[in-house]
C-alpha cells in the first residue's frame, strides 16, 4: 500500500485489480478449473454414496481430493519455486485435463476412479502454489488482499455453479461432470500460457540444495516467524469445522428427504453451496465496504463466530435452518481467510512464498479432509445422529478458536512485520531479474 493509502486507510477498488491484464487472466484461469473440479467432486460423492451407501466411503470420496496435500503437498509446492510460474501452472492443467479424461472412461470401478482422482490431485499443491506465489509479484499492497478476496469469491460463486450442477448431474450421469472438469483445465491453460509474462525463477539453481532442505526451510519460515505463526494457527483451525456441513451434505440431505431420491439431490446441492453463498455476501460487505484497519479488528469474532453458528446442528433442524447455519459459517470464515491471506503473504519474503502457501495449503487441505472423515467415522462408529455429532465437533470448535485468539497479535505487531518485508523484497526482486545465471536463462 502507498503511503497515501496507508494515510487515508483508502479502500482499493475492483477497477484497481482488474485494470491488470496479468490478474484478470489468473482470475479467469482459476474460476475454470474451479468449477470444473466442484462439478466432479459433487458427483463423485453422490455415485459412491449410491454405489455403498455408506457414510464413511462418501466423506472419503469426497476428501479424497485433499489426501495429495498430506502425502507430499509442501514437496511438491517447493518445485514451483525452482521453475517458472506460469510453466508450472500451464504444465499441471494439462496434465490434470488428461487423467480426469481417463476417469470419465465408462465401465471405470469406483476404486480405479478414487486412484486417478487421487493422481490429478497430486498436481494441485504446485499448481496452487505457483498461483500463490504469482499474485503478489502482479499485485502490491492491500491490492493483493483484495485480489486474493476477489478470486476467493469468484470461487465461491463456482462453487456454487459447481455443486448444484453436480448434485443434479449425478442423477442423470457423473462421468458428464468429469468431461466438464477436463475442457475447464484446457481452457485454463490455455489462459495461462497467453495472457501471463514470463518471469524467472524466484530461486535461482546455484541457490537450490535439496527439496528436504528446501522444503524444511519452508516449514522454518512460516512457525519460526511469529505473526505468520498465529495466521497459521488460526487458519488451520478453522479449516476443522467450516468444511462439515459440504463434505457430509450427502448424508444429511439423505436423513432429511425422507427417502425422496429427487429432493435428496436438491438437498444436497442447497447445503453444499450454501458456504459459498455466505462467503459471496461476505466479501461484497466486510472486504470490500469495511476499511483494512477495520477488517483486522474484526477478525477475532468472526473466527469464533463459524464454528459457534454450527452449534444448533445439534437439536436436528430443517433444512432451511441448517442452509442459514451453513450459510452465516461461510460468511464468518470469508470474513477473516482474505484479510489472513493478505497479511500472510505481504509478511512473506520473496523466495519462500511458494513453499510457504505449500505449506498453508497443505495444512488446510489435510485439516479439511481429516474433519470431514473423522465426522463421516464418528457417526458411523458411534451409530449417533449426524446432526448431533455436527453440533458437539463445532461446539468444540468454539473452544478451540477462544484459545487461539487470546495470544493474537496486535494490530502494530502485523504492520511492522509487512514493513520489514516489503523493504527486504524490494531488493530481493531487483536481484532476481538482473543477476540470472545462464542455467537459469537455459530453463527459459
């Protein structure tokens, strides 16, 4: 942010972030390949709920896509930083465009598709990472928060698209979703390829070692550093609850249809994009209405606010209060994951951005998908009502975030943080475009 910015607490514009031609493709790139995978993730769960019936072997379906981050995300996102973003990205679309085809395959087994599946999530971290990485070197300042809102938003909206499209082509046929999900990631590469610039390497090959060492150091920067820490913290735990009411919806659109297969189907989609709807409502109110100063005073009632809201799951409501809960939990969540992200990454120094969102990626990923099969097997082992053991996981949920929040750092503490980082990158940025070794000029 300019320091007439800083001076005025002035509110960045939308026309300010997509009156740049590099955003508005990495934008348009990233809502395709979106839609496209919640397009597939919907109606895969449906056809392995179907096929089972079992509440357990759907929640895995559904956070089978996460299970990538656990096994090697940080790994994986390091590559990114060896190599050029946008090959990175362009690379892995296609290459996800392919096995999503093969998965579409007709007569594939269910197992056949849950491994390729797994296969075109492996590409995920560096794809993810490298788009991380590109934003702020497209975006300064508290542009990048709004960035980083905007395309959170953009990916609610296609969320929605998504789930609903997906829910309902499950009844007809799921391998349509997964033909769907494969021309959106040619598209996106296509996009890539032709509306990013080329930029070198953030590090250079005399500076790499090892991926473990890279990696690690990595892992050094985002809990050795203090207020990237306590960002951290509070986004993994708010990754425990907020995923539940989407990744169970399938369950519990079945236990309130009563049987009706068509209106379990539409159950399904309305608690499934229910989130995203109250996270778009949440970024045209809190992102981009309320000052930046005011957006991070408010971050702590927000995070106890997503999971408290979850709460009255207990008592077994209708579908329209558990809609509105799921609802005012993605506005909670919205509320705080831009303004969290837009601070992180203007603390971050130039080099590590793309192991350190690895790693942020990889936390929430295998937070999201453990939450949701640790549910999906509390219910299943427990024989206790879904509705119950949603309401009692979020009631601890409350505890959890109250504990988080009572060591926050202030205000003061975040700022000098991004002034210190903002002087180091300066430089740091300046050296990588002009000291290039001919190995690196080779890799162009």
């Amino acid at each position: 942010m300019s320091e007439a910015d800083r001076a005025g607490e002035r509110n960045v514009t939308f026309s300010e972030i997509f009156g740049v031609g590099e955003y508005r493709a990495v934008f348009a790139a990233t809502q395709l390949s979106w839609v496209g995978d919640f397009i597939a993730k919907a109606a895969v769960m449906a056809l392995v709920f179907v096929e089972t019936d079992s509440f357990l072997l759907a929640a895995a379906a559904f956070a089978i896509s996460y299970a990538p981050w656990a096994v090697g995300g940080p790994f994986l996102a390091t590559l990114a930083e060896r190599h050029r973003y946008r090959q990175v990205m362009v690379i892995c679309d296609l290459a996800r465009a392919l096995l999503v085809a093969l998965v579409a395959v007709p007569g594939n087994p269910v197992w056949l598709m849950l491994v390729l599946l797994f296969s075109v999530s492996l590409l995920a971290p560096p794809a993810q990472a490298a788009r991380s990485a590109m934003l702020p070197l497209i975006l300064s300042g508290d542009r990048v928060t709004l960035g980083i809102a905007v395309n959170q938003t953009g990916g609610q909206i296609t969320q929605v698209i998504g789930y609903m499209g997906g829910a309902l082509l499950s009844i007809i046929d799921p391998r349509i979703a997964l033909l769907i999900n494969a021309a959106t990631y040619l598209l996106s590469a296509a996009i890539i390829r032709y509306g990013l610039r080329h930029r070198p390497p953030a590090m250079r090959r005399e500076q790499r070692t090892s991926l473990l060492r890279e990696t690690q150091e990595g892992f050094q920067v985002v809990f050795g550093t203090p207020t990237l820490r306590a960002i951290a913290l509070v986004v993994f735990g708010s990754m425990l609850f907020s995923i539940v009411p989407e990744g169970l919806a399938i369950g519990w659109a079945q236990e309130l249809a009563d049987g009706s297969e068509a209106r379990r189907g539409f159950y399904q989609g309305l608690i499934m994009i229910a989130p995203p709807l109250g996270s778009v409502a949440a970024a045209l109110i809190i992102t981009r209405l309320l000052r930046p100063a005011v957006r991070q005073r408010i971050v702590p009632l927000l995070g106890i606010t997503a999971p408290l809201v979850l709460v009255p799951a207990a008592f077994d409501p209708g579908i329209a209060v558990v809609v509105a809960m799921a609802i005012i939990s993605g506005f909670a969540i919205t509320g705080i994951l831009p303004v969290l992200n837009g601070i992180f990454v203007q603390i971050l120094r130039h080099g590590y951005r793309a192991r350190a969102f690895g790693i942020m990626n990889s936390g929430m990923q295998l937070l999201q998908g453990g939450a949701v099969v640790m549910v999906g097997a509390l219910i299943s082992v427990t024989g206790a009502p879904l509705p119950l053991v949603v309401g009692l996981w979020s009631a601890a949920g409350v505890v959890l975030m109250l504990c988080l929040f009572a060591r926050w750092p202030k205000p003061q503490t975040f700022a000098s943080a991004i002034a210190e980082a903002a002087a180091y990158n300066a430089a740091a940025v300046a050296a990588t475009e002009t000291a290039r070794s001919p190995a690196d000029q080779a890799d162009d």
